[in-house]
C-alpha cells in the first residue's frame, strides 16, 4: 500500500482552523446583536446549527466515500467512511446537546417534538448510532468493511428521505434560517452564522485529517515492525470496531 | 427473473410446509392488540391512533419476520450453494423481498380483521379499500427495507439485535407516512373515501427510492 501522507498540510489547516474559531467567537461575542426576543442565550444557535449541519454533512459524506469503497474495494476507502462518520457522530451529540439547551432555554422544554428538523435529526443520529455496533459484531475484517459501507450508503440516502418526510408531518416551529435565500436572518447575524459554519466545517475537516494521519501512521507502524522485528513482535488485533 | 421465481416458490413451499415464520407473526400481532388494549385502557380507538396502533404491531410483526428471512439459508448452506449457482444475485433480492412480501400480506389478511373486531371503533367495511392500498405500499417498503436488513444482520454474530436496531429507525419514515394515510381513514366521523395523496406519494416515494438502492447494493451483501 503506499503511503498516503495525510499529515501533509496539517499544520496550515489547523492554524486556520483555530484562525477562522477565534474569529467566529469574536463575532458572536462582540459584533452579532443581541436577539430581540431570546436575547444572550440565542448565541448557542451560531454553535449548534453549524454542529448539526456539518454532521449531517459528514454523514453524507461517509457515504460518498463508502461509495468509493465498494467501486474500488481498496480499504483505504473504508477508513475513511469510517473516520467520517465516526467524527459525524461525535459532531452530532454535540448538536443535539447543544440544541436542547436552547430549547429548554427559549422554549422552556428540553425536547419539542413538533419540530421536524430537531425529530428527524435524532431519528438520523439513532440510525447511524448503529453503525459501530455492527461493524463491532463482524469478525472478518474485510465482510466488516463491506457490510459497513453498504449500511453507510443506505443510511446516507436516508438522510434526506427522513427529512423530508418528518418535515411534511409536522407544522413549522423552528425559525426558517436555512433557507437558500438566506432567510429572515438580518445581515451582521447571517455573516457571523456563515464564519461559523465555516469554522465548524474547518474543524471537521481537521479531525478528520488528524484521525486518518493517526490511524495510517500506527497501521505503518504495526507493517515495519512484522517486517524488521518479525510476527512476534506485533500484538494480533482484537476486535475492533475501526478498520485496521 | 426465472430464477427469482423459482427461490420465491422454494421459500413459499417451505413456509408451507414448516409453518415456522407466518403463524408466529400473526400471533404476536394479536398478542399486540391485547397489549394495546389493557396499556391504553380502551374498548375502542379511531382515527389517528387507532392507525398509529395498527401501523406499530404490524411494523414490529413484521420484524420477526425480517429477523428469520435468512436464517436458513445460513444456517442450511443456502448462501454457499447460491453464490456456486450461474445466476444473477439480485434474484436473490427480489426472490426474498417478494416472499416477505407475501409473509406480510398474510399477515395482514388475519391481523387486520382482527383489529377490526378487538379494538378499532368505527366499522372496517368503509376504510377497507384504501387500507388496503396503503397497508400495499407499506408493505412494499417493508419488504425491500427488510430484505436488506435482514441481509446485513445476518452475517453478524449478534443479528438478532442489529436486524431490529437498524432497520427501525430506517423504517422510521415509511411508518410515519403509513400511519398518516391511514388515519382519516379510521375516523369514526366525516372519514374520507381516499386516503390523503400526499402520504402515499411519500410512501410511494420511500419504496421506490429503496428498491432502486437496495438492488444498487444487494450484491455487495452476497459475495464470498
């Protein structure tokens, strides 16, 4: 296998990353105004909608690269789904922590039911929650990434299903801010929200390089010593969830 | 197509003759009804929760049936003698999800009666025609979503629990549009001839979407 550097160009993205957060947070703290009706605790939205949005971007995006996986059957493709949605689900938690403490605080409840996106989200999150348990209970390294990625393919098709069918259920609540036109958000709020996003989907991309160049490192590491110090050397993989 | 016909009427036969998938579910339908009965504490239900109660025992009836939709040829070598066998192995797909298909039909043929008689309010006779057109395409999604499913967890060394884990939530929308068309249906007042068109384009939608995908990725479940 070569060996794919993905610690190249690290270290600018991270920077920039840190760069586009610290500037995020000084716009949400210093320059966004405060909301008229909500107040202070309306600046948790600049947090948990780039959360939620960027982790369900992720999902899809895990199942582009299981896609990749399955026309080209390289492995490689697979760590990567796996990386994608494993990071997807951890930035998914903290959207839907963060969005129940705003609406516990804006609308007095932690959970609202009639409200399609924050329904069809947890619906999207307890669907891929599955998906480490059952890579967990394959054995066979290679079943377990095929299976794996075809679970991510269908899961990844359902994003969009869902919401569009949870949303059709129930009537608007949620403030129409994801509109493509921008929606009812005034200026200084939509360009504080988009460096936001930016930086969350930044921080995304950095973890996700920072797991692939950690996991690729540590399978580089097992491969030299089986080959300098021989088999003995090298401790058998337990089962794992991860792909090795 | 041959061979499709051919593994449905060998799956047929073989529920014919053991008894062993259909029956249970039927049971553990009416079993549900009782349940719903003594956990709501009504006689009689209509409208919008009577379809939700109708739509939740036949959604997990039907689990039962995706639980043990490849656990012979598993456990009988099935899989082994299909892939030896020169055939197309999306006939396999089709072959199962039409079986689960007709397990859930005949399901549906005793369970819904019945629901008629234990619980539901108004009369059946008036909603018949279009519950039977949703409870088809439910069906449908059902079948195509289970096949799938079934065919992960079956290979999984704990498929009892991830066949019902993942297929549920990805049963999620297609029980929500059932239970939404079906609904006015069962109102004991002003309930209308039709179900309401928008849920069974969405149900419409959710099958066709699947079955295309499924049938996109179904072999990748099969190779060796």
């Amino acid at each position: 296998m070569p060996s794919t550097t993905y610690g190249k160009g690290l270290r600018g993205l991270s920077l920039a990353t840190l760069a586009t957060i610290a500037l995020a947070l000084a716009l949400v703290f210093f320059y966004a105004p405060l909301d008229a009706d909500q107040g202070f605790v309306q600046k948790i939205f600049y947090i948990h909608v780039p959360l939620a949005i960027v982790s369900l971007c992720g999902f899809i995006f895990g199942a582009a690269l299981a896609v990749g996986h399955l026309r080209t059957g390289d492995r490689k493709w697979d760590m990567r789904s796996y990386v994608a949605i494993h990071m997807a689900l951890i930035f998914g938690v903290g959207g839907l922590i963060t969005g129940s403490i705003w609406a516990k605080a804006s609308w007095g409840h932690w959970w609202v039911w009639n409200e399609p996106t924050l329904v069809s989200f947890l619906i999207v999150l307890l669907l891929f929650a599955t998906y480490q348990p059952l890579r967990f209970s394959i054995e066979d390294p290679e079943r377990q990434s095929r299976y794996a990625s075809v679970f991510a393919i269908v899961a990844g098709a359902f994003v969009p299903l869902n919401f569009l069918a949870v949303r059709l259920a129930q009537e608007f609540v949620h403030p129409r801010v994801l509109t493509l036109g921008g929606g009812n958000l005034p200026g200084a709020m939509r360009l504080t929200f988009l460096i936001s996003l930016v930086g969350m989907a930044l921080l995304y991309v950095t973890l996700w390089k920072y797991e692939m160049a950690a996991k690729n490192a540590r399978s580089q590491v097992r491969r030299l010593r089986r080959t300098l110090l021989g088999d003995d050397s090298v401790r058998p993989a337990g089962r794992s969830a991860a792909p090795l | 197509m041959r061979t499709a016909l051919i593994l449905l009427r060998k799956d047929l036969r073989l529920e014919l003759r053991t008894l062993e998938t259909v029956p249970a579910m039927i049971l553990f339908a009416l079993v549900t009804f009782v349940i719903f009965h003594f956990g709501l504490n009504r006689s009689t239900i209509d409208g919008q929760l009577a379809a939700g109660v109708l739509t939740a025992t036949l959604l997990f009836a039907a689990m039962l049936g995706i639980n043990r939709l490849f656990v012979a040829e598993r456990e009988q070598g099935g899989f082994d003698a299909f892939l030896l066998a020169p055939v197309d192995r999306s006939s396999m797909l089709v072959a199962k999800a039409a079986a689960l298909f007709v397990f859930l039909a005949a399901l549906e043929v005793i369970a819904v009666p019945a629901f008629g008689l234990l619980l539901l309010g108004p009369s059946l006779g008036p909603a018949l025609p279009g519950l039977i057109l949703v409870l088809a395409l439910a069906d449908l999604g059902l079948a195509v979503i289970g096949t799938l499913v079934s065919g992960i967890a079956v290979q999984t060394r704990a498929r009892d629990l991830i066949g019902p884990v993942i297929g549920l939530p990805l049963l999620i929308p297609a029980l929500i549009a059932t239970a939404r068309a079906a609904g006015p249906l069962l109102r004991s007042v002003h309930a209308p001839a039709a179900p309401p068109g928008k849920w069974l384009a969405i149900l419409a939608l959710y099958d066709l979407v699947f079955a295309l995908l499924a049938y996109a990725v179904f072999d990748f479940l099969l190779e060796e």
